[in-house]
C-alpha cells in the first residue's frame, strides 16, 4: 500500500511544525525566537566593560533568552540559546580550539535555557540559567586557559574568578531586569482583567438595576454606595 498523505499537503511539503530537531516549530515561534536573538544580539553590543579573554558585562543582554525560556520551556530556549551563541560567535570569534568553540559558544549561551525548567520562579530560573553559561565557560577556561593563570594561582580559581566576576554582575542586572518585568506584567494582566469584566457587563452598575442588601435584604439602588435601610455600606460585584 502507498504511503498516506494528509488533505491539504504535497507530499513533498516540510511540515512547518517540525523544524528543528522534533520541536513543534510554527511560524509564530520561529518569528519570536528570531526577535529575542535579534533584541540579545543588539544589548550585547551595549557593554558597560570588556575582558581581554573574552566576556564583558552588557545592559541585560541575556534577559530576552532568559525571559524566552522561561515563558517558552527549557527546550525551545536552549534552542534559542544556542543559536544566539553562534551568532556571538560571528561577531566575536575567540578560537583556540573546536571544543572550546563549542563549550564557549552554542553550550554556554545555551544553557541559559535552563531557565525554562522554572516557569513560576523567574529570578530563580535566570540564575540556574545563567549559572548553567558560567559552569561551561569555567570548564573551558581550566582546560584551554589555563596559561593566563597568574603565577602561583590554581587555573581553577583563575577560572572561578575570572568567568564569576562578570557573570556575577551580569546575574544581578538580568534578576534585576526579569523581576521589574514580571511586576509589569502583572499589572498588565490586571487591567486586561478588568477591562474584561467591564466589556462582560460584570463590573458596571446599570442605572435604575436594583440590587439586595447583603445585611437587610432590602432592596436597593445599584448605584448606591450604601443601603438605605439598614446604612450598611455596599458589599457586591460592583462595589468590590
């Protein structure tokens, strides 16, 4: 028997869902993963200060892969993560060798992924992440960089130190960041929320409605701010 082929493709047709590695891709998730890589791309060029072997701190340049995972899951954003690390790797190679490539690179940036694993506690999530690109950039250092050590100091502290001391800052402004967004949205969704009920009809007192005291039981004006037979301050779904 021939194969079947679902109405509406060719069979020659890509399934426009299944882009990368088995991710359910659609063309809405492609064109936001390419924003936060473009948005991460842009703030990366924003460096407040630059070591000599690589690494700066930036105005927040992992918060939009960070904020990606984290509303996205782990998967989709280390996706994202890695291909965020080959574009830095365009416009600032640092080549010693094919492994550190890919440890300082698509491994590190990542890894910021991580985040993904903890949707409903966002600062907690950007560090994991975060922590995730300094554990392959420390790695990367013992093993490729230990040279640069200065004398009488263990590669492994040089490389703590090194890796930790801009990715610290970088941690700090990216939580920083990440919680001030998490309050706006909030609110966002608050007044979304409201503007909801109002269109429902559910939060608007309609003139001449009559409602009942929740006290007295009396019947009273829905656009009364109290009872008028009881004094009793209203207490209903328009007044909350």
């Amino acid at each position: 028997m021939g194969e079947s082929v679902k109405v509406g493709r060719s069979p020659g047709c890509i399934d426009s869902t299944r882009v990368i590695s088995g991710l359910k891709l659609g063309a809405r998730d492609v064109a936001e993963m390419s924003g936060v890589i473009a948005l991460s791309t842009v703030l990366s060029f924003v460096k407040f200060f630059s070591l000599p072997e690589g690494g700066s701190v930036t105005a927040g340049s992992m918060v939009p892969i960070l904020w990606f995972s984290l509303r996205r899951g782990a998967k989709i954003g280390c996706t994202a993560g890695a291909i965020y690390g080959l574009v830095q790797l365009m416009f600032e190679p640092y080549i010693y060798n094919p492994v550190q490539v890919l440890l300082d690179y698509p491994i590190a940036f990542g890894a910021l992924g991580l985040a993904g694993l903890f949707k409903k506690y966002r600062v907690l999530g950007a560090t994991v992440g975060i922590t995730g690109r300094f554990v392959a950039h420390f790695l990367s250092g013992i093993i490729f960089f230990w040279m640069y050590a200065p004398e009488g100091m263990s590669p492994i502290v040089y490389s703590a130190i090194y890796n930790g001391g801009y990715l610290g800052v970088e941690l700090i402004i990216s939580a920083i960041v990440i919680h001030l967004l998490r309050i706006e949205r909030y609110m966002v969704e608050e007044v979304v929320k409201e503007e909801k009920m109002v269109t429902e009809g559910k939060g608007v007192a309609k003139e001449g409605e009559m409602v009942v005291c929740q006290y007295c039981r009396a019947l009273i004006k829905s656009t009364s701010i109290k009872c008028e037979n009881c004094g009793a301050p209203r207490r209903d779904k328009y007044s909350e």
